[in-house]
C-alpha cells in the first residue's frame, strides 16, 4: 500500500473517530443541561466529518484516474468506521432534540 493511501485511509478513521466521539460528547452536555456545549460538540464533529470526507474524495479521485487503492481491511475499517460515525452523529442530534424538549417542558 503506498504511504499516501494509507495516509488518507488513516485520516478517514481518525477524524470518524473523532467525530464519533464529539457527538457522544454532544449528548452528555445536552444531558447534563448544556446545550451550548452540546453545539459545540456537533460543530467539532461536523468539522471532522468534512475531513474525513477530504481523505475519502482523495480515495475516490485516484481510483478514478486509475490508481486504485489495495483493498484492505484498514481500507474496509475506514468506510465502515465513516458510516457509523455518520449515522451516529445524526441519531445523537435525535437525542439532543429530545433533551431540549424535556428541558422545555
């Protein structure tokens, strides 16, 4: 695998983690009553998920001029680790949601 693959596969699931992370730290705020830190979480997230949408676009780009990346399971664990960052990040903004309202009330 060259080193830049495997840079850009990296950094796919360093900044899912990341991303992972911050949303489970969006609904401990939102929890604990914080909903401006809870923000703050999912701006963070947000921001790592572009990055790691960055490291997955240069993945694609050089498949399609041709320089397809080895398959592997780092590469396999870097799709699978953006997915479930995403659908988690999206269910914990759910969660907060349900916070606020009971805060509300």
């Amino acid at each position: 695998m060259e080193e830049k693959q495997l840079e850009m596969i990296m950094g796919l699931i360093m900044n899912a983690g990341n991303a992972k992370s911050d949303a489970m730290e969006a609904i401990q705020a939102a929890k604990n009553g914080d909903f401006t830190l809870a923000d703050e979480k999912f701006k963070d997230a947000n921001e790592s998920l572009v990055q790691a949408h960055h490291s997955q676009t240069g993945l694609l780009t050089a498949e399609a001029q041709g320089e397809a990346p080895a398959i592997s399971l780092l590469l396999i664990h870097s799709q699978d680790h953006l997915m479930t960052s995403i659908a988690f990040t999206d269910l914990a903004k759910e969660v907060v949601d349900v916070y606020k309202k009971i805060e509300e009330k």
